[in-house]
C-alpha cells in the first residue's frame, strides 16, 4: 500500500521539491513531481525529471549528485529512505495544475475512484479544458465529461504513437 506522506502542502515531498527546483533548472532540467512514498516498509524519495528530448540516465546521476548535499544538511526526513532520481516516463502522471495545463489537447487514461453511472471506471479520450477542480475529457465517442479531480485515483499521459513506435521497432 502507497502512503503518500508528504504530499500535502508543506509536507515532505513539497519542501524537497523547492530545494531541487533551482538545482535541476542550472541542470537544464524541469521537475515534474516529487513524492515520498512507504512500499513494503520502505521509504522512497522519487523525484521525476523532463526535459526537452528526454532524459538520460546521466541526467539523473547530475541532479543526484547535486542535491546530496544540499538534501543532507535540510535533512527534511528523519527516518531512512531511498533516494529516485528518474523521467516520469511516456505514460506520466498528471498531478499538478501545470501538468494538465502543458497537456491540453492530449490523450488521457483517467481512472476514476467510482464508477461512473454506466459502471465504466477506466475512460480514454482527449484532455480538452482545464480549470483547477476539473477537467473536460473528450472521448473518441460519446460526450465531453466534466470529470473533479479529486474523483481520480490516477489521470495518465496516453501516448499511443510513441507505444506503437517502441513495438513495432
């Protein structure tokens, strides 16, 4: 079970993100998100980085090295964890307002908390507005629903070319 301890305003993975951002921005670097996870007794500092053309593992290893020092001497967490320096991936995670904002006009996979009247919990379609609370989702057939975000357990990136891309390689 994930714990996201940290992640409201002011927490741990808020604060950590304020110390990498000036970091990663002298790196040529954005950060996406950061979060401070528990996995199986573990805790996990992850910190998911982008920048124009992808990121490389050598990308990671330079914010890495950067921010171990700077980290240690905030000492932000006291109990032991695992430090993640990573690309948020093709199907990244849109968690906050820019994400969704710099993905206007893209495809999305939401996965609600509920099921929908009809019982669909799993929706696809295009990400076609944007205004804090929700989001309009445009699927291939149907309507445009308004969709809250705080009924989403996960809204992804859905970047089909690129899959058919990598398989058909």
């Amino acid at each position: 079970m994930n714990s996201l301890a940290g992640s409201k305003k002011g927490g741990v993975a808020e604060t950590v993100r304020k110390l990498v951002l000036p970091y990663a921005e002298t790196l040529g670097l954005s950060v996406w998100d950061v979060r401070y996870v528990r996995e199986g007794g573990a805790w996990y500092l992850r910190i998911f980085i982008d920048k124009e053309g992808g990121v490389g593992i050598e990308d990671c290893e330079k914010l890495s090295r950067a921010i171990d020092k700077p980290l240690d001497e905030l000492d932000p967490i006291k109990e032991s964890y695992c430090l993640e320096v990573s690309s948020p991936g093709i199907n990244r995670e849109l968690t906050r307002p820019e994400h969704f904002e710099a993905c206007l006009g893209s495809r999305i996979h939401v996965q609600l908390i509920r099921p929908l009247e009809d019982g669909r919990r799993l929706l696809t379609g295009t990400l076609s507005a944007f205004s804090g609370a929700e989001f309009t989702l445009v699927p291939e057939s149907g309507e445009p629903l308004q969709i809250a975000r705080k009924d989403t357990a996960s809204v992804k990136l859905c970047d089909d070319d690129v899959l058919e891309e990598i398989e058909g390689s």
